[in-house]
C-alpha cells in the first residue's frame, strides 16, 4: 500500500479504512509505505515494494504524472495494481476507485449559485494543480456556474490540499475578499483554515463550502456553522481491499 500522506482527515481516514478491511482477509499481508506528500519518494517506495516481490500494489498517487512511469511498470511485471483517489495519465492498472470530482465541483457549484441566488462572488481554494482531483473538482465548479451567470469566480488560489498553504496565500487576498461572498475550498482542511483566516480578519460574512465531510472534521465543521457545507467525498479504503482480494484471486472486478 503506497499512500502519498496524512496530513489532512481524509487521508487518515482512508488508511484507517483500508486496515480496517484487511481485518477480515487475514491471508494477505500488506506492506504500508507513506510517502509525505513527495512524488520522488512515492516512486522510491514503489520500487523498493516491487523488489520485494509484492503480488499487488495498492496505490494513492500524489501527482500523476510522476507516479505514472512506476506505476504503469509495476502493472508490465504482472503485479495487480488498484489506483485509489488520485489517477494516473495511464489506464495500465486493473482497477481505480475514487469518487466522481467532477461531479463533486459541479455539485458544489450549484449549492453555491442558488445560495447567492444567483448573484455574487466567489473565492475558490484548489487542491494541487498537479492531482487529477484538484482539476476535476475545478472543471466542474467552472461548468456548473457557466449556467448562473450573475455568479463570477473572482479569485483562484491554490491551496496544494493543505492548510500551511492556505496561511500563507489567502491573506495575500484581503482586500480583494470584501466584496466576495463565498469561498468553495476543494477540501475541508482548507475550508477550515480559510474560515479562520476570514473570521479574524473581520469577513465573518463569506461563507465557506468545503469537501469531504468526515464524522470529527467536515460533519463537525458544518455542525457548528464554521461551513456553510461539506460535500461528501468516500475514501474507497474498504473497497480497495475488497477489489485486491478478488484481483488476488484472479476474479474479475
């Protein structure tokens, strides 16, 4: 198993998820490696997984284009590989799960037009430009607002997933921030920092939409109204177990 960090909930979820599952497959032994949100190390680790002879290499890519070469020769050498959340610009593994980003951006777009009624401004947090979530999630945002057209994307920052990032670039975007109304942030790490950010500098009227919604993150978040909302994103732990011991049985999936 090769998962590229856990630095947010989501992430810790999905590994608490996958071990979790593996409970009740006690005939496979997995192998865990967490690469801190490095694609170089990822792809270190890979290599050293496959010089240990794995039959099967679950993987969460940090960005795909680099993860794609290591990934793609580990599937020639017969290894099964199930890609999980983050895709590859391949389609050599046999199989992927990961929610729909797209839909998830145009969801997110829609709650938040008809919020503003149609009318507003918007500030989105994306995730690393380099994931294919962040650019899913981003097309769809675009898409669903392409239809309320009183509704303008007026600042764009890039949050890379983590909250560091968020401190450091949204206050650069204060005063541009007075005249925005909501922010949508690709995940609710970001949403939280940035709710933190507009609060203590007196924009407490932007209100925030992130993604994920986790029991003790996302959920609580919107609880206490420090988000607007959170839209639900699954991890697939589980079913990345499931689909390996059925690839490990040579069923098809």
């Amino acid at each position: 198993i090769s998962q590229l960090g856990e630095a947010d909930e989501w992430r810790k979820d999905l590994k608490e998820n996958l071990f979790r599952e593996l409970v009740f497959y006690p005939e496979i032994e997995a192998i865990y490696r967490q690469a801190d949100y490095s694609s170089s190390r990822q792809v270190s680790q890979i290599r050293e997984l496959m010089e240990q002879h794995i039959d099967l290499l679950i993987v969460s890519p940090f960005e795909a284009a680099p993860l794609t070469p290591v990934v793609e020769e580990a599937y020639n050498k017969g290894i099964k590989v199930v890609v999980v959340d983050r895709n590859i610009h391949s389609e050599l593994y046999n199989s992927y799960i990961g929610a729909d980003n797209f839909e998830v951006g145009r969801f997110a777009g829609v709650y938040a037009a008809r919020y503003l009624n149609n009318n507003g401004n918007i500030a989105e947090i994306t995730g690393l430009q380099t994931s294919t979530p962040a650019k899913e999630r981003e097309k769809g945002f675009e898409e669903a607002l392409r239809k309320y057209p009183g509704v303008k994307i007026k600042n764009i920052v890039n949050g890379d997933w983590l909250e560091e990032s968020v401190d450091t670039q949204l206050p650069l975007l204060l005063d541009s921030l007075k005249d925005v109304q909501l922010i949508f942030a690709h995940n609710d790490v970001m949403a939280r920092a940035a709710a933190r950010i507009c609060k203590n500098a007196g924009l407490g009227h932007i209100k925030i939409i992130g993604v994920d919604a986790l029991p003790g993150m996302g959920l609580d978040l919107v609880e206490n109204r420090t988000l607007l909302a959170s839209v639900l994103y699954p991890t697939g732990g589980s079913e990345a177990i499931r689909i390996a011991s059925k690839l490990l049985r040579n069923e098809n999936v």
